[in-house]
DNA sequence: GCATAAGCGGACCGTCGGTCCGTATTGTTG
DNA sequence: CAACAATACGGACCGACGGTCCGCTTATGC
C-alpha cells in the first residue's frame, strides 16, 4: 500500500522527456517520423529511461497528451459558463465540440500521433471515453432527442485528428471556418 | 503510347496475391499483424512479386479494396433505385451511407488495413475522393441544405473502419442495431 | 560516509517493409 | 521448333524502428 517516492531525477528526466516529444512532434511533419530514439536524444537521455518510465511509445503519446489536455478537461468538469457543468446542453455541446476542435488545432501533430499510434485508432484510449460519456451525458439532457450513444461517436468522429489535419492541410481551410462548419454540423444534429 | 500486353503469369500471380491477402484480413484480428511475407507465402509467391505488382504495402491493400468496393460503386452511379442516380436525394443520403456501412461490416478487417495504413488515414486515399464528392453531390440537392462540404466529412467520419470495429468487437453491438442508429442519425442531420 | 535500492544508457535483438540481382519463364520471330 | 529478348520471379539482403537487457552510476536513508 506504501507509495514510494520517486527519486528527483526521474521526476525531472520524465518532464524533460515530455518537454522533448512535444517539441519534436510540433516541429515534424508527420509524427510517425519522430522515433523513440529521436524523443531520447532530444531530452538527453537514453532509450532505457523512455521505456523504463513510460513503457512503450503508446503510453508515452498518451501520457504527453493528457498533460496538454488536462486544463480542458478540468474546465469541462469544474469551469465557468461555456465549458463547465452550469450550461444549458443545447449550449454546452456545441462548446464541448469546439474546444475540442481547438485543441487539436493547436496540437495537430500531437493529436495526429495519438490517434495513429497503437492499434491506430483512438478508442479505448482512455480520454476518448471521457470525452464520449461527457457528450452523451449532454446530450440526454436535451429532451426528445435519441440515440446519443451514437450521436455523441459521430460528432466526436467529426472532429478527429486525421480529418482535421486533412481538411486543413491539403485543403486550407482556416481555423475560424472549420469552426463555423463545425458549429453548423452540430446545430444540424441538435435540432 | 502503346499498352504493353501483362505476362499471363503476371496475371496469375495478381489474383492470386490479391486472394490471399483477403484470406489473410479475414482471418487476423488485427490487420497490422498481416505481414507483406505472409501475404506473399499464402498466394504461392516470392516477397518482390508483391513489391513488383502492386509498389508497396498501402498500394496493395487499396488495389484489394478498390477490388472489393467496385460493385457498389456501380450500383451507385448507375444502379437502380435506392442507390442509383435516379434517387431523390433525402433517400439516397442515408442510402449511401448504409450501403458503406454494410461494406464495412462485411469486409472489416480489410477496411481496418485500409485506413490505418500510410499516413494513418483514410483521406487521400482515392476511394474517400469519391465518396466524399458523390455524397456532397447528394447534400447539395437537398433545398437549404447548407455546409454540405463539411457535412459530407463528417457523415462519413461516422462509418470510419475503427468505429464501427470499436462498437462492435468491445461493444458488441449487432448490425441491425448499427444500421438503425446510422439510420437515426443522418436523419438528424438531413432534417 | 556507506550500503543499497532505484535509475541510467546504449549495445543489442527481432521484426518488418522494401530492394536487388541472378535465374526462370513467356512469347515472338524466322 | 529453335533461339533470343523481354519480362517476371524469388528469396537473400538491407536499414529502420520499437523494445529489452544488464553492467554501471547516483540519489537517498541510516
């Protein structure tokens, strides 16, 4: 039952690794081009200690991005107006659905390896059945409205990662109109 | 200019790989561990025919998926009534999209391989081009339908090969019910 | 300080996609 | 049918990458 301490320079090499892979992951193009030994050199240390604290490269990208989603998270559950849990669901979904497009905005090659790594699909990734419940959560609230279990997959799968980044890189599409697109998607659903 | 005529045995050898590389999707659980040798030991041929015939590892998968999607595709441009072109579009929408739904449930595995190989995803991919142009096609026939670029994206983002493997392999959800609340759902969007 | 457990790092391994080239097959021409 | 060129075959080989292992280092408790 004891939790033991851990020693000061783990804590300070696990940060310097996340440090590390974030930095590599923003500058690359494609994630899957940032190797273990990469994340390792760039924070200076060797691979026994990237495998040793974070298991396998899986774990590691979703450790990274838990870290960088954490703020949202908590403003999901405990935040003021838009995100948190005081908001009338007609309103609160679409502002879920926003936020999350926001993020992966500003994390695309984070959230682009997360969703690639492992049996390559983002389920059963922990944050995706968060976000999942939390949807549907929502959405049950909004009266007359059926099938949210589905629902809630299809929206969240609007906004995936791959669809994002195709949409804005080959395609050009600016932040503010992705967002409006989304915007009206989720209004069609809701309706 | 001139077409060169294939070998007859190029020929051969083309099936058989394309066979045994479906054999091979059915049977695993997970597409990534189909092997570019064992496709190549379970067709009868060396490793650098697969190379030869079909360039790499994603070309063939989307050579096999091409194969398996033609009927469907014709039924859909020039088939009859629920997917063919002389269908009014509020009908021929959720048509389209059950239509794929049901190819993917038949040739999970495969459609697994497909979107989780190359980059990661299913954009970009030839197929997704057509689906997405044809289905947008149909959006924008519907009177004050707007965003139909968009909507098109994430109506298919909701039959992507690793949901609907989530629903069903840790789910267990039976495809009837997957129909209908694919059903339910676009019907929520085209209303 | 000293003992010891925790942590470190990088050589090493197995696997897999992809290449290369000597050999075998096809089909064409007289 | 013989002989030759074009085409295809196949499996040894290569480089890259995720992951492991183990002898060495270092923080921490007494």
């Amino acid at each position: 039952m004891s939790e033991r301490k851990p020693r000061a320079d783990a804590v300070r090499n696990r940060e310097a690794v996340l440090a590390a892979a974030d930095r590599l992951f923003a500058r690359s193009d494609s994630p899957e081009h940032v190797t273990m030994a990469d994340i390792a050199a760039e924070a200076g240390v060797g691979k026994g200690t990237l495998f040793r604290g974070f298991g396998d490269r899986t774990r590691l990208i979703q450790a990274l991005f838990e870290t960088r989603l954490e703020p949202i998270r908590r403003a999901v559950t405990e935040g003021p107006y838009p995100l948190g849990p005081g908001t009338p669901p007609e309103e609160r979904a679409p502002a879920l659905l926003d936020a999350l497009l926001c993020f992966k905005l500003d994390h695309r090659h984070l959230s682009l390896a997360l969703e690639e790594t492992g049996t390559g699909s983002p389920y059963g990734a922990g944050h995706y059945d968060w976000w999942h419940t939390t949807l549907r959560g929502v959405l049950e609230e909004l009266p007359g409205f059926g099938g949210s279990g589905f629902a809630a997959h299809a929206l969240l799968a609007a906004v995936r990662a791959d669809l994002i980044d195709h949409l804005v890189d080959s395609r050009g599409t600016s932040r503010e109109r992705l967002r409006a697109e989304l915007a009206a998607f989720t209004a069609k659903v809701l309706s």
